[in-house]
C-alpha cells in the first residue's frame, strides 16, 4: 500500500529545492536576455554572507542572489567601462535589508572614472546588489532611486536602482519586460 501521508519535513525541504531551482532559472535567464543585449556575468558565485554559527539558523541559507554583468568587449578591443549592470533577487531579509514580499532587483554601479576589464572585475562586490534597500526614501514599484557616491567604493559615484515583486516575474517574457528592458532603457540614456 503507497503511503498516502506526506511528511511535512519533507514537503519543506522539497520547496527549498523549488525555490533555488526557480531562482536559478530566474537568474540563467537573466543572462541570456542580457547577453542579447551585449553584456555576459562577471561572476559564477551568486551569493555570499552564509553564516556558519549554529546560534544564526536564518543565516544558513541563501536570501539573496545576484549576478552582475559587464559588457561584451571584443578580443583585443580597448573598450574602457563607465558602468556594471546587475540583476537580483531578494528571498528575505537580510542583516541590513527588510524584504516584507520576495524581489527581483536590477540596477546599474556609476563609477567616475573608466576602468579596463581587470579593474571592472574588481570594483564591484556583492552587497552592491542591496543599494535599492540603502534609499529609504519613499518609492512606488518599478521607481528607479538613486545613490550618490560610496564611502566603501572609492571610484563609485552613484547607482541607479529599481526592484519588481518576484512573484510577477512568471515567465522569460515577464522577466524581459519587467527587469531587462527597462535596465537597458536606462542604460542607453546614461551619459557617455
């Protein structure tokens, strides 16, 4: 006889597996719709600030996600990059975010001064997908905000931000309309 009673524990840790699953679909999709816009992920990690500490149970999973992007530079091409792009996703609340409904966040790092590839690479960090929380300023859904200059990054001289529910993202269509084109709608209108 099949067993017709469904372990509750079990139904928690097949969700998780959903949810990260979906996250990463989310996120692969992300690259693929900017790629067809010129620009490729500048990291293969996606998150960071796990905590090991058997007293921070909260910690001990992913509540956000990220990848950032910086643009197609052809082989040998000097192109020199005024702006790295990103795409997130908040599940939860972090040390210092309140996420009160799950998010996908997308914006872009202004820096000042043009950097090469291998400085680009370097001049971001992953906490710099959370500056749409940093603005407490009051905001509709889909308002892009901006910050100006970060006293941790020294080249920054600001970031435009702007975060969607997670839950309207349903499809590659969604994500297109919702996340990507406006990202690069505001990318095009950045001053060269």
């Amino acid at each position: 006889m099949a067993d017709t009673v469904t372990n509750p524990t079990k139904i928690l840790f097949e969700s998780l597996v959903q949810l990260y699953k979906q996250s990463q679909l989310l996120l692969l999709d992300a690259d693929r719709l900017m790629a067809k816009n010129g620009w490729e992920p500048n990291n293969s990690a996606i998150f960071s600030g796990l905590s090991y500490s058997l007293s921070n149970p909260e910690r001990w999973y992913m509540r956000w996600a990220s990848r950032f992007y910086l643009p197609t530079i052809p082989e040998g091409d000097k192109e020199l990059i005024e702006h790295i792009a990103f795409v997130s996703i908040h599940l939860t609340s972090d040390h210092d975010t309140k996420v009160e409904k799950p998010l996908v966040s997308a914006g872009w790092l202004l820096y000042e001064k043009p950097m090469d590839i291998k400085e680009a690479t370097n001049s971001w960090d992953y906490w710099m997908c959370k500056y749409w929380f940093y603005d407490k300023s009051a905001r509709g859904p889909s308002e892009w905000h901006k910050t100006g200059k970060s006293a941790k990054v020294k080249n920054l001289r600001g970031t435009e931000t702007f975060a969607v529910p997670l839950f309207d993202v349903i499809s590659s269509d969604k994500l297109n309309e919702l996340v990507i084109n406006p990202l690069m709608t505001k990318q095009r209108q950045q001053p060269k």
